[in-house]
C-alpha cells in the first residue's frame, strides 16, 4: 500500500506541473481561435485527472489508517483546502505523551512533521528565521511527544520582549496564519493548558495563540477571518464569475492606462515607496525594507511582487506569498490618489490572472475583521470568509491586552503620525512595529 501511495503521489505532482504549465499557455493564445478550444479541453482533462488521483490516494490514506490506529506518519500530500489545521473533534490519543520545549536544534524535525500535514507555510522553520534575523525574536515550540519520540503535535510561540509593550508570546507573529498543530484534539488542548505554566515561567503578561481552531480553550475572539476565492481553471471563467458590478470598477481603471510587473527584489523599491507612504496615511507604522527584502531573498519561500504604475508611477502594490496550492496577499497598499482611479480593483484583477496561470486552485485575499471595510472588498470578489480563533492565555482575573489600532488610548497616536512626513515613519515606524505582532 505505500508503493502505491508513493506511486500516485509522484503522478499527482507530474499532473500538477503540467496543469501549470497548461494554463500559462492561455495568455499566448487568442480566445476567438480553434486552438484556445483544444488547450480548454486538455485543461479540463488534467484537472479532471488530478481530482481522480486525490479521490484515489484519500481513499488509500483512509484503508491504511484503518489497518493500523497507532501510524503516526499519515501522509497528507493532498492539497489542502481552507480552513488550515483543522483538527477533528473525534480524533484523540489515548496512549502516554508527554510535552516539551524546543529550540532552534531541533526545527529540522519539526519540519519533517509539518510537512506531512494540512498547515499553512508559516508554520515552517524558516519563517521563524526570518522572523528573529529582521525583528530579532526568537521562537521556540511546545511539542507532544509519544513515548517513541514522535511528535504528535506543536504549538510554535514567540517571545517579544520591549519596555513599551512588555513581554510576551505570540503563535504566529507579522503573518496571517499561526496555532496549534495536531492531528489529534486532546493533545492540541493540552499544548494550550501547558501555556500557562510557560507563562508563568517566563514572566509574560500573556500569550496569543492565532489559530483557526475552534473549542480549544476558553477566553477565544472570533473577529478575524480569512477570505479565500476557489479559482476556477480560466481566466474567462473568472471572468463571468466576477459579475457586471465588478468588472465595471477595475475596468473604470483601464481609461488610466495601468501598467503591472510582478518581480521580486528589482520591485522592492517602488512597492515600499507605496507602502510606506500608505501605511503613514492610516497611521500605522511602518515595518522595515529588510523585512521584505529577507522574505524575498529566502529560497525556500515562493514570493513575487506585483506594483501597477500609472503614468510611469507606482500607485498600487502587493506582496504575494505562494504555499501549496493557494496563493495569498499577506501585504497590500494603494495610493490615496489612485483610489478614485479604481488602481485597487484593477490590481487585484491582475492578481487573480497571474494565480490561475501559475496553476493555484485558491486566492487567500488576507485576514480581515467580520463586516470592516477590508472584509466588504474582499467579498464582493466572490472569496468566502474562513472563521480565525484566537486564544489568550492569562493570568486569573486579567483582561486581554488591545495592541491594535482599535485601542481607544492609540486615537491621538494614529492622528499624530498620519501627520509626520513619510521618510521620519520609515525611520521611526519599524523600531516601533517590530513590536506589535
């Protein structure tokens, strides 16, 4: 049974690389030609064949699992599909495990881990590198363990220390994606009952646990959620999908003549030049170029740029982060001046182009609070929203910290800083926000 797992995974990523590969062929054909018929056929018939293979390894998965309760190393090479780590209520452990800490030492094997399961790229060990060589904190992560050694769960958590905002934890800090990682549910709550005694330990006010979990713990927001668009295989598809109101507002854009170029660090300029500048006019502070500049550099990461200009100028960008088979906008800016151009709507069509060329099956708009303006945009593109759970860990009788804009005290900072010139934020603004998670 694992010769023929293995054997159909092998032909499920061959199936993938040429859906890939179909579909950039799109953009070089006309639509009206015999020929861009032919290629929507061959598209429909490897997509086709790909849902046959994952049909036909879940089903193998599902007979192994049912041979052997005790196999910890399902594997899970099947795409995944929102939300991220969910665990199943049902499914708990009933031997000895115990939980521990872990350091840098040991990331390779919780990579190993992390790769066989159903997890955002956030939760792998090079994000966390990156995290601590551009704000200069450290993570570790709480692991359970069986009595072999195998791991049967972790929670990554990183520690922030200032004398602003204190000391704290946070799983998973800058990123949209974090929590608890287990295939069984008692074992995800014991990771979070243990954090208290870390909490103690170590001295913190609190620990954050962003997760898309539910039912793991008491004191949990549900405010935030992931809005996700099921891409479909073309591009004239999209189209349709999009609707009349849609296509009316990034079109408007077209009378402007805009321009996008997707790239990486030849890019960073003009996308920080944007982002800066829209970062300032929402009173945010700003993160560093080097934050961007070390994501882009990181091999092991799949990150593109896109900036759209209009008359030469960069008026609207994004940062593109691709893990799976879902591509996502971690970061995205405009300027003031090119919202009543439409320069937004239209970059974002250019987006969903560039995802279904590059063979993505979802486009994960971001993170956004439930019924804010942000969560609006993202809905009218069709994106479905995807519950967050966020746990907090404190001390008896304590109320959950607000390190957010939505923080009354923070009003007359947001207005003072909407008034500094954008250069002082660039100087100022990522000594600030390399401590707000």
């Amino acid at each position: 049974m694992a010769d023929d797992l293995s054997a159909l995974h092998e032909q499920l990523k061959i199936a993938k690389n040429l859906k890939g590969e179909t579909s950039r062929q799109f953009k070089n054909i006309q639509k009206t030609s015999p020929e861009y018929q032919v290629l929507l056929q061959d598209m429909q018939k490897v997509s086709a064949h790909i849902k046959d293979i994952e049909t036909h390894i879940k089903s193998l998965e599902k007979d192994s699992q049912a041979t052997s309760e005790t196999t910890l190393e399902t594997n899970y090479s099947t795409p995944p599909k929102p939300p991220f780590s969910s665990i199943d209520e049902t499914k708990l452990w009933s031997a000895v495990f115990s939980c521990k800490l872990i350091d840098e030492d040991q990331m390779p094997r919780w990579d190993r881990f992390i790769q066989q399961r159903h997890v955002s790229g956030y939760h792998q060990s090079p994000w966390f590198a990156l995290i601590k060589k551009s704000f200069g904190h450290n993570t570790r992560i709480l692991v359970a363990e069986d009595e072999q050694g195998n791991i049967l769960g972790g929670l990554p958590l990183t520690f922030f220390s200032s004398k602003l905002f204190g000391t704290f934890a946070i799983s998973i800090p800058y990123v949209n994606y974090g929590g608890i990682v287990s295939d069984y549910f008692d074992v995800a709550q014991k990771l979070i009952e243990l954090t208290q005694d870390i909490r103690a330990t170590e001295k913190l006010s609190h620990i954050e646990i962003r997760t898309m979990q539910a039912g793991l713990a008491k004191n949990s927001l549900d405010k935030k959620v992931s809005m996700v668009l099921e891409l479909p295989i073309t591009n004239d598809t999209l189209e349709k999908n999009l609707g009349a109101k849609v296509r009316a507002q990034y079109k408007k854009a077209e009378s402007y003549s805009p321009t996008a170029k997707f790239g990486k660090s030849e890019l960073l300029d003009d996308f920080y030049k944007v982002f800066a500048c829209n970062m300032r006019d929402l009173g945010t502070p700003v993160y560093s170029k080097s934050w961007f500049a070390n994501i882009l550099a990181e091999e092991k990461i799949r990150s593109t740029l896109i900036v759209v200009y209009m008359e030469n100028k960069p008026v609207s960008t994004g940062f593109l982060v691709g893990s799976h088979n879902i591509l996502e906008i971690p970061w995205a800016s405009t300027l003031q001046s090119a919202n009543t151009k439409n320069a937004n709507m239209w970059m974002y069509r250019q987006i969903l182009s560039y995802a279904i060329n590059e063979g993505y099956e979802y486009f994960d708009f971001g993170r956004s609070t439930l019924g804010a303006g942000t969560y609006k945009f993202k809905k009218q593109w069709g994106a479905t929203a995807y519950a967050h759970h966020w746990y907090y860990v404190l001390p008896e009788g304590e109320l959950k910290p607000e390190l957010n804009p939505d923080n009354p005290k923070y009003k007359v900072v947001i207005f003072l800083w909407k008034l500094m010139p954008v250069w002082l934020t660039k100087i100022i603004g990522p000594k600030i926000i390399k401590h707000i998670p």
